[in-house]
C-alpha cells in the first residue's frame, strides 16, 4: 500500500504530462467510470461553447485524488483553497479572506469569506475547512505529503493514532486556527495548489464514490456540467464571490490524444484553445523564432501563441549514492546544454543549470549554464581511477517515450562519449521506468520535474532534502548541511534575504550533483482569434473567470 501512494505521489510531482503524458493517468491507477451524465440547463445548450484540447483524459477532480496536471487545470476552475496562486505568481487570498501568524510562524489563522459558497448554495464553513484538511491527511490520501510533519497531529491521524488532528481548530463558524510543529513562513505556498482546495463536508458525505466524477461542487467561478469519456463541460458560476468576469458561459475540455488530430481541429475551428507540446513546435512555431518570443508560422495568422514561464525542470538525473561523485560532476560539466535546448525546443526551451525555476519571482541564480568545461571535466574523471589510466566509466541511462527522454539521452550521449564516458541507453516505458524509480534500482534517467509550488524555499525542501527521500527526492540525495540551511528558510519572512540564502542553497546542490540540470521549458498556448484575457500561471494552470470570445 505504502508503494502504490509513492506512485501516486510521484506522478503529482513529476511533469512528464505537460509534454506528453500517454501513459500517465493510465499509471495513476484510478479512473474514472462512465456515469449518467448532469443534465445540462437548457441555457446552457443555447450557449457557444469555448473549447480546450488536452492531450490525455482526466483521471479525478475530487482534490485528493488530483494525480495529473489535466485534472489540476480543470479543477482549479472548479474549486478553491485558502490561498492561490495568481497569474503573477503570487500567492494571493482566496476562500481564507485574511490571515495572520504569529512571530514564528507556528500558529495560522484564516478568516473565511462570508460570500463565498459552494455551487449547492451552501456557505463555505470553518466546518468544510477543518473536514477538508482531514481528508488531504487521510493515510491514502496522495495530498498529505507537504503537510503531515508540517501540521500538529497531522502525522498520527494518517497513521491511524488518532481520530482527528489536533492542531486544526474551529475558533468561530468563519474563523479556522492550524498549529504547527515548525516555524513555517512558506504555509502559504503548501496549500496554495487546487490539490488543497476547500470541499463541501455534506456533498461528499452525501455523494460518496461519485464525488469528483460526476459531482464536483466546488467554489470555484465554473462549476461541473457533464462529463464522459472524452470531454467535461464547465458552466460559470453566476453566484462567484470574484465578481462577474469575462463571458465564457460553457467552457468544455476535451480529449484528442493525436496530436495531429488537434492541430486539424484547431485549424477547422472545432476547438478554440490548445497547449503546444514539442511534437508541434516545427508544425506551429517559425524556425527563426527565439526562445524569447517565438512566434506562429504565417499560415497560422488567424491564431495567436500566449507564451510564458512555467516552473519546470528538465535534467539527467543520478542515483546519488550508487554513481560516483566525480562521475557525476564530470557528467554535469560536460553536457552542452545550448546543444540540447537547439536539438529539442529551440524556441521553446531555456538553458538553465540549476532546479529552481528561473522565473519565480526575484530570483536570481548564482548557477549559469555554460558551455562544457573540458579541463575541468578531464580533471574529474581522472579522480574516479587515478592508478588506472585507461580506465573507461560506465554509466546506464534511462529514457522513456515522454518528455523527449529518447531525444535528450541521445544527445548527451553523443556529448559523453568522444570525452570517455561510456553511455549505455535503457529504453523503457514511462511505466517501468517510475517503478525502478521507486525502489531506487537505477544509476540515471531523463526525467522532469513540473513543480506545484510557487517559491524557491518549498521545492528546495520537497524535492532535495532527506525528508523526501525516497520520492520525489528521486535521487536519493542527501546533504545535513543543506537541510539544515533549507529549514532555516523557513523561520524567517520571505524577503530578498532569504532568496539569496536560497541561491547559495541551489549552488551548493548543484556542485553536489545529484543531477545534470539541463533546461527549462516554456509554455505556448494557441488561441483562435476573439479571445482576449485568459491568463496562466507558473503551475500552468489557465485563469479563465476573466476571459472573453467575441
């Protein structure tokens, strides 16, 4: 049991699906049965629908069984946490109209917006809250992971010690108080994801298996209409508390997994929005375009490309204590990272040598990405057997059919070999590979990370610490000295002091190299013209509320 919530927990972490996710919610292990659909109102009919492609189906939308980034992106119209995160990536009020927490940080308490109801009608209670949290905490829950050392009681409710968690507490009927074990000024940050959003505690009593199916009562500004197989309809909330919007009354998503299939539905007007992934850069993006502002190819004029940063890393990943530390700092010297950004999405993707996101907000990286350092490299590897000279390092890589792993393992092979690294290439399925992931039984892998948090100081500590070993600390990296620098971030208010204690953080890992960072990927999402106003943030999730199709 323990195995498959590791599974489940990885594959909210790793961003494979942004780029391709075939085999992702097929993995996840829950799907979703074909139900009596919601009887559409028959305004709804009259309506023009604004249509999304995605390029795989969506799994759930309860909040706690979000295992894929399609079902985060429709069910962050659906429903909403204390907090979010904004089209500036900023962390900003959402149901909790106002916060406080004391000096240290230890104690938080939300104040709820007394306008804010559910789509049943009913209002958002310190009641749902205090029952929402509960169930993210449950023992399969696959949300608990960022909080169940974080929250008082948190740790032995999911492990069946106790029947509630103490330190979530109703303090008046809007008013909701969680105690800490930790100084923690990144809260916020946690449960900012729609992963953590507030439930209606009599819907889902009432509704039970068919919760996040064909019910999803939320209080986001849609609201769940129909769904099936292949597509799921949104209709806007008239009763939001956000205010009135754009004009996007229908909004439906829907499913075509070929991804030649979509551009001929984009092109026949069929769909009016869809997310650009590597196999249709050359098809949509003009080669002379710059990762900067890459723009349509001319017979696409009647479309317009939004591209912006998204928090994503792509890199060549070690299994830290089985391949040899100057075998990895040999490795992570010697990929030419320009190369591999030209040979994959050269207008999509940016050259970065470090895990955090270059575009989260005031950072400034004390990692360049330069070009191979040949001395430097030669140097390491004749560290590895300094009595024999001859000496050849092996090392085992493994790709998959996602995320261009098969693409970028050829190149850095390439890179590797004339320099004396032998590269033996593993093809498996994605699958297959996250089950070698999850015993550790690997040496490297392609993969990506597709982050959910919005700051530098919360993916330091979910992803490359030694709490979160074994997932998604895939590497099984391990450093007392940079825990103990990354849970002091957390003592103090963000501020530009602490970003830059963060940078030197990020630059001791990286001359630790528990990876090869390679690169980070933008986003491009192309829209037919008329529409105005749709707005994305760093999670890749799409603001619809304020949209308009003319």
């Amino acid at each position: 049991m323990k195995v498959n919530i590791i599974k489940k927990w990885v594959l909210i972490l790793l961003g494979m699906v942004l780029l391709g996710a075939g085999g992702y919610a097929v993995y996840c292990g829950w799907k979703a049965e074909q139900k009596t659909p919601v009887i559409i109102s028959e305004s709804a009919k009259q309506e023009r629908p604004f249509v999304i492609a995605f390029e795989n189906e969506v799994v759930s939308l309860d909040p706690i069984r979000l295992t894929d980034v399609f079902g985060l992106r429709i069910a962050s119209q659906i429903f909403e946490g204390l907090a979010k995160v904004d089209a500036s990536n900023r962390i900003v009020p959402a149901l909790g109209e106002s916060w406080q927490a004391d000096r240290d940080f230890k104690n938080w308490t939300f104040k709820l917006r007394k306008e804010a109801h559910f789509h049943n009608g009913k209002p958002v209670t310190a009641d749902d809250v205090v029952f929402s949290f509960t169930r993210m905490l449950a023992k399969e829950a696959v949300t608990k992971g960022p909080l169940i050392e974080i929250i008082v009681g948190a740790k032995e409710y999911a492990e069946g010690q106790a029947t509630s968690i103490s330190g979530i507490t109703i303090i008046e009927p809007d008013h909701v108080k969680f105690q800490l074990t930790r100084s923690d000024s990144g809260f916020l940050g946690r449960i900012a994801s729609p992963a953590y959003s507030i439930v209606s505690k009599e819907e889902v009593e009432q509704s039970k298996d068919q919760f996040g199916n064909t019910l999803a009562s939320g209080t986001g500004p849609f609201r769940l209409q129909s769904r099936n197989n292949y597509e799921l309809t949104l209709e806007r909330f008239a009763d939001y508390w956000g205010g009135k919007g754009g004009n996007l009354n229908l909004v439906k998503f829907r499913t075509i997994k070929e991804d030649q299939v979509r551009l001929n539905e984009l092109r026949g007007q069929r769909i009016q929005a869809m997310y650009v992934t590597p196999p249709l850069i050359k098809a949509l993006i003009e080669a002379t375009s710059t990762n900067d502002q890459p723009h349509l190819k001319p017979e696409f004029s009647q479309f317009k490309g939004i591209t912006y940063p998204v928090f994503n890393t792509y890199f060549l990943a070690f299994n830290y204590p089985k391949v040899n530390a100057h075998l990895r700092r040999a490795i992570a010297l010697a990929v030419d990272r320009e190369q591999i950004v030209q040979g994959v999405a050269p207008q999509l993707a940016v050259a970065a040598a470090g895990p955090i996101p270059l575009s989260c907000d005031g950072w400034q990286t004390q990692v360049q990405a330069n070009p191979p350092d040949i001395a430097a490299v030669r140097k390491e590897l004749s560290k590895i057997a300094p009595k024999k000279p001859s000496f050849k390092p092996t090392v085992e890589v493994l790709v998959h059919d996602l995320a261009q792993a098969e693409p970028i393992g050829e190149i850095i092979k390439a890179q590797l070999e004339p320099l004396g690294v032998q590269v033996n290439l593993v093809r498996q399925s994605f699958n297959t590979v996250i089950e070698r992931l999850t015993k550790g039984d690997y040496q490297a892998v392609v993969i990506a990370f597709e982050y959910q948090f919005p700051t530098p100081s919360l993916i330091l500590e979910n992803f490359y610490t030694s709490r979160a070993i074994p997932m998604p600390n895939l590497f099984h990296y391990s450093n007392p000295a940079v825990d103990k620098s990354v849970g002091n971030l957390f003592s103090k208010p963000e501020s530009a002091k602490t970003l830059r204690d963060a940078e030197a953080i990020e630059k001791r890992i990286v001359e630790d190299a528990p990876a090869a960072f390679l690169f980070q990927m933008r986003q491009m999402v192309v829209l037919t013209s008329g529409v105005d106003g749709i707005l994305f943030n760093g999670a890749n999730f799409p603001i619809l509320w304020g949209a308009s199709w003319k």
